[in-house]
C-alpha cells in the first residue's frame, strides 16, 4: 500500500509554523493588554501620554524571550493547565520585575507603574485567550498540527489516535498508525494502519521520511522492536514519545525519578496532601466571599423573580453526598415545581423512553418538574450560585467532583472511594467535558483524573472553561 499523507506541503515546517501563530498571536495580546492599560489609566487619572504606548515595546519583547525560553513556542503535546501555569508564572516575573527595575532608573518619573501593572493583569488573560483563539482558529483552517505517526495497532493505540484527532489544538496529527504484528493493511477512518516492519526496518514507504515525531504505545508493540526504536535503530525519528500502559494520570500527576539508571515514575495523589487542601480552602473561602458580595443585588432580583413565577420558597436544600460520605444539604435557586418528586415518578411511571433516559443521565431534557423561570436559570447554570454559602460553610468547594443524590451510591461504582476523599464542588471536570451529555458513569473517571492531578492551575482551567461552557450552553438543560 503506497502512503499517501493528506497534510499539506507545509508539514515540514510545521513546528515552526505553529510558533509564529503563537508568536505573533501572543505579541498581539501584549499589545492589546498595554493598550487597555492605558486606557485604565486615562480613566484612572485623566492623564495621557503618548510615551506610554512606547513603553510596552520592552515588555512585549522581555515576554517573548522569556516565553521562548519556557518552551512555550510551540508548546506542542503541552497540556492547558501546564501552559496556563507557565504562562501565569512567566508573565508575573517578567512584568514585575520591569516595574521593580523603574526604581533604580534615573529618571523613574518617565515610567508609569500603574501601565505596568495594568499590562500586567490584562496579559494574564490575554494572552492564554488569544492562544486559544488562535489555536481554534488554525485548526479550522486545518494549518494546525505536527504530523506523527501512532505505532501500536491495539486498543490503547487507535483510542490515542482517535483522541488527537477529536483534540487538534494539542498539535499532533496522526498521519498513519503502524503495526508491529501484522504486515496487512488497513484503515482507521481516514488514517492508514501499516506495516511496522516495512515502514522503519526495510524504509519502503518513503512518505514517511518526512514524519519526525513518533508516539510508541509500548503495551502494544514487542519488547524488541520497543527497544530497536528507542535505541534509535529503526525509523530514526527526531521526537519519540512514550505512552505507558497507565491511564488516569498524566505529567501533573507523576515525576520522574532516576533509580539508579533505571526510570521510575512516581504517582501522586495531588489533592490528598495537607498543603494542597490550605491552599485550595484558601481559594474556596476567597471566592465565596468575592461572588456572594458581587452577586447579591442579583440574589435579589432573582429572588422577586421566582416568588412571582410560581407559589414556593425561593431557595431548595436537596441532600447530597459530601467528603467522607456524609450528608448534607447542597443550596439552589428552586426551578421546579413544589411537588417536583411526584410529578417525576408519574411521568416516569407511564413513559417508558422517560425512564430509560433518565436511568442513563440521571437527568431529562424535558423535564416536566421545571418551571418556567427554572427553565431559563438551569439553562445557564443561575440555579447553582446559592451554593456558594455551601463552600464558605466547607460543605462544598469552588472546584471538585459534583455531588450526587444518596440514591445514586450504587450507579457511582468503584469511584465512590475518591469521590468522598474531597468536598464536591461547584463545579469540575465532568462539566466541562460534557456536562448533561456524557452518561452518569463516565463521572467515576474524570473525579478519580481530578483528585489524582490537582492544581491550582488546573481549578483556574476548569473554572475558566466552565464560563465557557455555560455561555454557549454546551449540554445544558
């Protein structure tokens, strides 16, 4: 079978390519952020100056080498919360440390540290948007991409090659899958499965040739030809990148220890230690407090609203399971009827495809309890603000596994264990990677993923994400 790969001509330069996107993408944030600085300060203290645009020239530039030096260009194969985290950390020394320099200048009156401080905070989200915004963008375009080749044809093999093609802002693009057992070939979609042996032993599909990066899934390849690759006697490939047989973890989650020449990987359980919980409750109590004082004029507002739209309280405690198993009672806006639990077990009673979906999501997308006005905030997620008053009492947190109803013990399966070693949150990974679409038993996963790759960055992410996916609605109802 002759290999033909649908990357366009540009494949060699890929990389490169993908770090000028970044490159410029990121200059651009600069700039806007400077921009919005000074318009901050304008407003601040009625105050402009044409040399304040100047200004943020040598902060563009120190950011960019510095990003450069962070590997961020073109953070390939980088997961979001680890560049969230590299980009945070980069930008608060760089920017902080031009504005500390400011003293020492002769003339510090000529600099204006409110701008840099100003750039500051704007670059924090900035920049992270517009990578993305570039990203999203040059993946539509289909331009995004380091071509790769996948070698391992098994189960693990194809659910990778599946995943980086479902999530091209990662930056790879399998271009072919090799296998090592079998000389047959075959396709997987639009990718071509073939011979491991004829392409990196006997070099008879010269399309290749162009390929510098392999993923190896060493479970699904022979110890000898894992051992001929990583030597460097077949295919010799300029990257090579090792999928071990664990899932559930990934490089927040595992550092690599030397052992006497011989690689270990050490496995954390991130959030179980002591640190770790001060500082994530330091954050929960900071952010109750913050979004309670912001939002309480809409409390009100909301308040009004659905006293009007049907006769009941304005506010539902449900019991749900917390840490360590215990109950408690979860806070929401009420969006159903006050009879809510008898109008379900008629409908579910008399409606056997009613069931069947709610035994599957635990949830109904026409669900005869809501109210009108309940419609419109579960829509957005309105519904769950109240639950702030849970994190501030330590019943709940900002971020972590969504708590479920007693009832739903037996559905949880295995995953029960982790799911109680932390308080549920407001929100987490299950919401943002499906929310009301993915099927109650994937939760088990991405709580067990949570609790074993913990972060402050990584409940910036979800927290960020989480925005997102309520604004366009992904899975809501």
């Amino acid at each position: 079978m002759k290999f033909q790969s649908d990357i366009p001509s540009i494949k060699s330069y890929a990389r490169t390519l993908m770090s000028l996107a970044l490159l410029f993408s990121d200059l651009a944030a600069i700039f806007l952020a400077g921009t919005l600085a000074v318009a901050a300060r304008l407003f601040l203290e009625q105050g402009w100056q044409p040399s304040l645009y100047v200004q943020i020239l040598p902060v563009a530039v120190a950011l960019l080498i510095f990003y450069t030096l962070r590997e961020l260009y073109p953070a390939i194969g980088m997961s979001v919360v680890e560049e969230l985290r590299r980009l945070t950390l980069t930008t608060s020394v760089v920017v902080l440390s031009l504005a500390g320099l400011t003293f020492f200048a002769r003339n510090p009156e000529n600099y204006s540290r409110l701008t840099l401080g100003l750039t500051w905070v704007f670059s924090l989200a900035s920049v992270p948007l517009g990578r993305a915004i570039t990203r999203s963008v040059a993946t539509r375009l289909r331009i995004w991409g380091e071509p790769v080749v996948v070698i391992g044809n098994g189960k693990r093999g194809r659910k990778l090659v599946e995943s980086l093609l479902e999530n091209r802002q990662l930056g790879f693009y399998p271009v072919a899958i090799l296998d090592c057992f079998k000389d047959a070939n075959g396709n997987l979609g639009t990718i071509p499965v073939l011979s491991a042996k004829e392409a990196l032993v006997t070099h008879n599909l010269p399309g290749l040739k162009s390929v510098k990066t392999a993923i190896l899934v060493i479970s699904e390849v022979s110890k000898t030809f894992a051992e001929g690759i990583i030597n460097d006697q077949y295919g010799g490939f300029r990257r090579l990148i090792l999928v071990p047989e664990q899932e559930g973890i990934n490089s927040m989650g595992v550092t690599p220890l030397a052992l006497n020449g011989i690689l270990g990987l050490q496995v954390h359980h991130n959030l179980m230690s002591t640190l770790a919980q001060i500082q994530k409750r330091v954050m929960d109590i900071f952010g109750a407090i913050f979004g309670l004082i912001l939002l309480s004029p809409f409390f009100a507002l909301l308040a009004i609203l659905i006293k009007r739209d049907s006769p009941g309280r304005v506010f539902y405690r449900q019991t749900r399971i917390g840490k360590d198993g215990k109950s408690f009672g979860m806070v929401k806006f009420r969006s159903m009827l006050q009879n809510a639990d008898e109008v379900l077990e008629d409908h579910l009673r008399y409606d056997p495809e009613l069931r069947r979906e709610w035994d599957r999501f635990q949830k109904l997308k026409e669900d005869p309890r809501v109210t009108p006005l309940g419609a419109f905030i579960r829509k957005y997620s309105i519904d769950e603000f109240p639950q702030l008053w849970n994190v501030l009492a330590g019943e709940m947190s900002l971020v972590g596994p969504r708590p479920f109803l007693p009832e739903q013990r037996d559905l949880y399966g295995e995953g029960f264990t982790h799911y109680i070693r932390v308080c549920p949150g407001m929100t987490g990974m299950w919401q943002i990677s499906g929310r009301n679409v993915s099927e109650f038993g994937d939760r088990p996963y991405w709580d067990e993923y949570y609790v074993r790759n913990w972060s402050i960055w990584l409940d910036l992410y979800i927290l960020a994400r989480t925005v997102w996916v309520v604004l366009r609605r992904e899975g809501a109802y």
